[in-house]
C-alpha cells in the first residue's frame, strides 16, 4: 500500500493533492510513500507557529514543558511498534530502528529530567553569578536567558527519521519555542507516524509542533531573528541555506550539523595482545555497519601505529567477514542497506573517489551478496575497507566522506603525526581513542580538541559501559567544528539556552532580584515577627530574613568541639603552632564549629514545615574566629522551587554569618525540604 503523507499545518492535517514525489523502500525500491507540500502557506505556519505555539509554551514553566517531553517519550514507547513496522522499508534492521525510535524517545526522557532537575520552576534563567558593580552595592549585574519568540526550523537530514526530530525537539519545546519540522523525504512516512504520536497524546499545546513533509517552499523568506535554524544534512545543503538572503540580513540563528570525517585512533600503548586493540577492531565494525554506516558520527578515518598496520588489517577483515548484509527483516541480517538507491549511487561514487588514494582491502564496490533479497535489487552495498599506507600523500580520503558502510586504515608515526592526521579531517563531531594510558589521553586532547567536538577514550575497564564512539548522548553536546557544521545540539540545558537569548541586566539588586525571583546580595531583607521555618512553603517569601541573638565563642568551646569531634588540628589546639600560620592571629575556631554554631542559632527545633537539610553550597570562610568572637547569623530564603511531581519544596537559604564588627566570616547556602 502507498501511503500518502500528511503535513501538519496551524494544528490540522493536510495532504497536498498535487506535487507529490515518491519515497522508494530502500530494500526493493518498491514505492513505499507519497508526498509534496503544495497549497501550504509558509508565512502563515510560521505566524501560527510564533503567535498560538510560543504563546502558550513561553506561559509555561521550564517545568510544565519538561512534563511535556516526558509524556510525549512515553506516548512513543506505548507505539513504538507502529514505528518499527514502518522502520524496515529505510533500510534499517531491529538494533538500527532501535537506535531511531528508542534512543529518541529516551533522548525525550532525559531532557524531562534534566529540565526538572537542572532548571528553575520559572520561565527566566539565571546565567552565571550575580555582578556586584557598584562600591554600595545599590547597582549590579546578572545575566539571564529568555526564551526567543520566534519559530524553530528543524531541517533533518535522512538516516534517523525519529531520533533526528526529537533531539532538536527536546531542547526545544524545554525553551518555550515552537517547532516546524521538515524531515528529509527519504524516511519522512517514520517522522510523520512519529509526528501523529506526539500530537494525538494530546500533550502539545496548540501550535507548538507543525509538520512539512517535502519542498519548505518560501518559508525562509519569511524568518525573522527571533527565528531559528537547525540543520543536519550535507555541507552543500547547508551552505546554501545558511546563505539565504534573509537569514544574512536578519540575523537569524543558523546551526549546522553536517558531513563530517570522524575518525578513530588505536594509540601506541595498545599491542595486538591488548583489549584495546580487540575493542578498537571491534567498534571500527560496528561503526562501519550499523545504520550501513549512515550515521553522522561513524568512523570514516581509522588510524594505527606504523607497526600494527598488518596486524590491524587482518583482524578488521576478519570481523568483517562475519558481516551479513541483506534484507532487514531476514533471519541473521547484521546490515540493512543504504537509504535509497541515490545513496546507493552517491556511496559508490565516493568509494571510487577513495579508491584512486587508497587500496581496497576488504569487500567489493559493485558487488553484493544480500540475503534475502533479488540480486541487483535494493540499496544494498558490502562493507569497504580501504588501507592507505602513504597518508600524508593523500587528500581525497581526508575530504570525501562516502556516507556508507566505508572506513580507510592508515599507520601514522607517533602520536604527534596521530594527532595531526586526526586533525586533517578539518573538524569532526566524533573522534574515539582507544588506549589504557591516561598521560595518552591527555596528550591527545591538548592536540585534538580544537578541531572534535566529541572525544571517547574506550578501555579494558570502561568498554562494558561504554556508549560507544558513535553514540550522541543528550547531557553531552553534539556537533563539531569546520567541517562538522560548527554547530552544537543537546548538551542538557546547554542546547535549550540554543533557543533562548541572553542579556546582560543591571540595576540596584533589589530589581535584580525580583526578576530572577532570587534574594541576591543588597536586595531588601524583610524580617518578622515568624520565624521561617514555621512558616509554610507557600508563606516564605524571597528575601524574607531571620536575624538571630549572637554568641560568643569561648577557647573552652574549641577545646570541646576539638575534643568530642576528634579534631585537633594545630589551628584550633595548639597556640604559637597557630599564630605562626600565616592566616591566623593565634588558635582559631574550626570551621565546622561555626557551622555548628550557626545552626544552634538560626534553627527553630519544634517538629514544622522543615523536613530536612540536605546540603550546603558554595561555603566560604572569610574571617578567623578567635575567642572572644561573638557571632551572629542572617538566615535568608534565597529560592524556591517544587520537586518530585510537587511533593516537595526545596528552598535554598543564604546564610551570613558575621562578627561583632559586622565582618563576614562564613557565608553558604544551606539547603532544606520543605513540606508543601
Ligand atoms: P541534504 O543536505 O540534501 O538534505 C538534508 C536536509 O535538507 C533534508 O531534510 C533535505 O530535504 C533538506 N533540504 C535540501 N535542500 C533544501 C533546501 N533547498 N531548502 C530546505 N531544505 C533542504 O542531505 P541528505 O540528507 O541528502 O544527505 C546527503 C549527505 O549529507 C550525506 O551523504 C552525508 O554526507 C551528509 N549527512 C550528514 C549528516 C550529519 O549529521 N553530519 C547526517 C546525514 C547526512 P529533502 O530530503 O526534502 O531534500
């Protein structure tokens, strides 16, 4: 049956009547899909997208829109099978769908969790810490992220038709922006079954998500710079998108993710007896075969000691020799085929282009034994291993990047000609090095860095957790320099700020932090007649203060302190030991005595609203405190925030504590749960 697909346009589905082009299965080339986007009215979408869908997202908290991407994830997990079953015809097998469908969906959950745990029941973000600016303190600085109000255009590139949409939509539905994606066509019947998923859970507010299934028409005449662009796909494509006459003139947010020549490094620690040779082998396969090797990160450049080329050679063949190519759905498959048979086409037209630098080792550019499948039918192409033994005198196996099952073996010198090879690829969004020796490591990121985006150093003792050289995690960033698009994507929070904008604010503290919703040093301090921890979460208020009595600490109070906590530190004990310390005048009070202490007077002790105190932050002590010292603490509510479903408040407060000179000699945040 021919599917004809729909695009999801001011919150309605429309399928264009004329116009359509068809999306071949990769495995028979039999016609799978129809689409076109004729009748669609751009500017209108994105009207749609910044008036309704932004509206309503920017409402939200980070928090409501974090619940959001968890159920959408889950709505995906409950169906997922109606996207497995529509997997096959890409070409890819179960593991590779999995990586699709599974691994976008958890890419959902871990945004969710990390936009809970990480950002602020608000709709502002903090950035950084708080400026003090003026000598008075009555003017300062803080920077804050605010969510942008225009619309996300999320161009996705063919090989992961799931994953490719909800790793952009993650950060950014988090921000409050909306989202119009446009998947590649080749694979785009999974984005819109994905797509239907997310709309009929219900979860989305209107407008929040469109869907353009095929040409985007003159949409980009109408972005804006409130506008953003994310692209994955070929440098080509993004070279001429992000030099759209509109996007130069308005300033519009262009990321690019794009080829990329990533590579892998067996380090000069490894001999053919060690696991990290077995494990470099064993990923530069799994690299060159899963997704056929269609995926953005897979090893393209593999490169060994001089001494190790024979030995490295012999054992890639040998894995790949157990390599079965065919038909996704068949019995043993461990390779699918290539997207289409353009890829087919392209693949084997760049095999050729390496061929003329580099020496085919392994597998046969035109030749394929498939199971399961006609001869001469489907997309389908054996693994090829090229070895080049001169690779300083080669180019093209530096600059082609044949997106397919392809990878070329070179020896290089020492770890300086390692690093300046790995580096040739003139910018990658993945590079693995595969040694045991942590001094290795860091020589080759002080080499490496500048030009990978991503560095994975796999080991005999990290290789069972190991996510692998190809996997983009969501907490760590993706994308890369040069070549690679000089994009970044995901990161945690760091891709959700991708759709916020950041501004430098100033004014007297007490401004500041009514905007941040954060008490900051030199906002008012209320104080009352309740203490705050028998006030209720709902009652505190930012800023509202409790001023204790002062006590003065006694050397008989260090010498218990020292005696029943067992510390007995020369500062605190022994008097000319400390006076001779160039911090301190003679014994001193332990540091924890002064936390101590300062709980002794801030602490209201009936049972109350205050379940328990679990942490502090950012301590610091700034004064010694001698005997004779009579201190005194200022409790703040420094912010607020629900937890766990709202089953909890977690209120963070700053604490002062202060000399008789009003000097300060420790401050901290102390953490506490609150009941709501
Ligand atoms: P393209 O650059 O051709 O396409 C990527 C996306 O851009 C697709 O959604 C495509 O849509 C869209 N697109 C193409 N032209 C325009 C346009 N004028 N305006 C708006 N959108 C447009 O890349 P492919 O997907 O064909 O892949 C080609 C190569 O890209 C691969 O061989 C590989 O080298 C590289 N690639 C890199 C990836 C990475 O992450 N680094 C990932 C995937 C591919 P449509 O399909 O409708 O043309």
């Amino acid at each position: 049956m021919v599917l004809t697909l729909s695009n999801y346009a001011k919150d309605e589905w429309y399928q264009a009547g004329t116009g359509l082009a068809e999306i071949h299965s990769a495995v028979d080339d039999s016609i799978v899909a129809q689409t076109g986007t004729d009748g669609l009215d751009y500017a209108a979408i994105l009207d749609h997208a910044r008036k309704v869908g932004g509206s309503a997202l920017r409402a939200m908290t980070f928090h409501e829109r974090a619940q959001i991407l968890k159920s959408l994830a889950s709505a995906i997990m409950e169906r997922k099978e109606e996207l497995y079953a529509l997997s096959t015809a890409t070409g890819a097998t179960r593991s590779d769908s999995w990586i699709d469908i599974e691994g976008g969906a958890s890419t959902l959950f871990v945004m969710s969790s990390k936009g809970r745990r990480e950002l602020p029941e608000d709709t502002i973000l903090i950035d950084g810490d708080f400026e003090p600016i003026g000598r008075k303190g009555t003017f300062a600085g803080q920077h804050v992220y605010t969510t942008l109000q225009g619309a996300a255009i999320h161009i996705n590139a063919f090989n992961f038709p799931v994953w490719g949409m909800l790793e952009k939509l993650g950060p950014t539905l988090l921000a409050g922006v909306p989202a119009i994606v446009k998947p590649a066509m080749q694979g785009s019947q999974l984005t819109e079954a994905c797509v239907r998923i997310l709309i009929e859970s219900g979860v989305l507010p209107e407008g929040a998500l469109q869907l353009i299934v095929g040409g985007v028409g003159d949409l980009f005449d109408h972005l804006t710079a409130q506008d953003v662009v994310s692209f994955t796909g070929s440098a080509a494509t993004a070279g001429k998108l992000k030099n759209h006459p509109v996007i130069q003139a308005n300033s519009v947010r262009f990321i690019a993710e794009q080829d990329s020549l990533n590579a892998s490094i067996l380090a000069p620690d490894a001999t053919p007896d060690s696991p990290e040779f077995d494990l470099f082998v064993k990923e530069v396969v799994r690299e060159m075969t899963t997704k056929a090797g269609q995926k953005c990160t897979a090893i393209r450049r593999t490169f060994v000691p001089e001494t190790l080329l024979g030995a490295a050679e012999e054992a890639l063949k040998a894995r790949l020799a157990k390599v079965v190519v065919g038909d996704p759905a068949a019995e043993g498959v461990t390779m699918g085929a290539l997207a289409s048979m353009k890829q087919l086409e392209d693949v084997r037209a760049k095999a050729r282009e390496i061929a003329t630098e580099a020496e085919l080792v392994f597998g046969d550019i035109d030749l394929v034994d498939a199971v399961g499948v006609e001869p001469g039918t489907g997309a389908f192409i054996s693994p090829l291993l090229f070895r080049a033994d001169k690779p300083w005198d080669a180019q093209r196996i530096h600059d082609v990047e044949a997106f397919g099952p392809v990878s070329t073996l070179m020896p290089y010198k020492d770890i300086e000609d390692a690093i300046a090879l790995a580096n040739r690829g003139l910018g990658s969004l993945a590079l693995s090095i595969f040694t045991y020796d942590p001094a290795t490591a860091r020589q080759f990121v002080a080499g490496v860095g500048a030009w990978h985006g991503r560095i994975v150093f796999i080991d005999r003792d990290s290789a069972r957790e190991s996510t692998g050289h190809g996997s983009p995690l969501p907490m760590l960033i993706h994308g890369g320099p040069g070549r690679a698009g000089g994009g970044e994507e995901m990161g945690g929070v760091r891709g959700v700020k991708h759709y916020m904008q950041r501004s430098a604010i100033q004014g007297h503290p007490r401004t500041l932090s009514g905007i941040v919703r954060q008490w900051l040093p030199g906002a008012p301090q209320p104080t009352g007649e309740v203490h705050p921890f028998r006030m209720a979460f709902g009652e505190l208020d930012i800023g509202y203060t409790f001023n204790t009595d002062s006590r003065t600490i006694t050397l008989d109070d260090i010498q218990h302190f020292a005696e029943f906590t067992g510390d007995t530190f020369y500062a605190h004990m022994d008097e000319e030991a400390a006076a001779a310390n160039p911090f301190f005048p003679g014994r001193v009070a332990h540091g924890y005595l002064i936390l101590s202490f300062a709980a002794g007077l801030f602490v209201e002790p009936s049972p109350g609203p205050v379940l328990a105190n679990y942490g502090l932050e950012s301590l610091r002590f700034l004064e010694p405190v001698t005997p004779g010292t009579a201190i005194k603490v200022a409790l703040t509510v420094k912010s607020k925030k629900m937890r766990k479903a709202r089953e909890y408040g977690e209120v963070v407060w700053a604490v002062t504590v202060t000399n008789q000179d009003d000097a300060t000699v420790a401050t901290y945040n102390l953490l506490t749960m609150n009941e709501v």
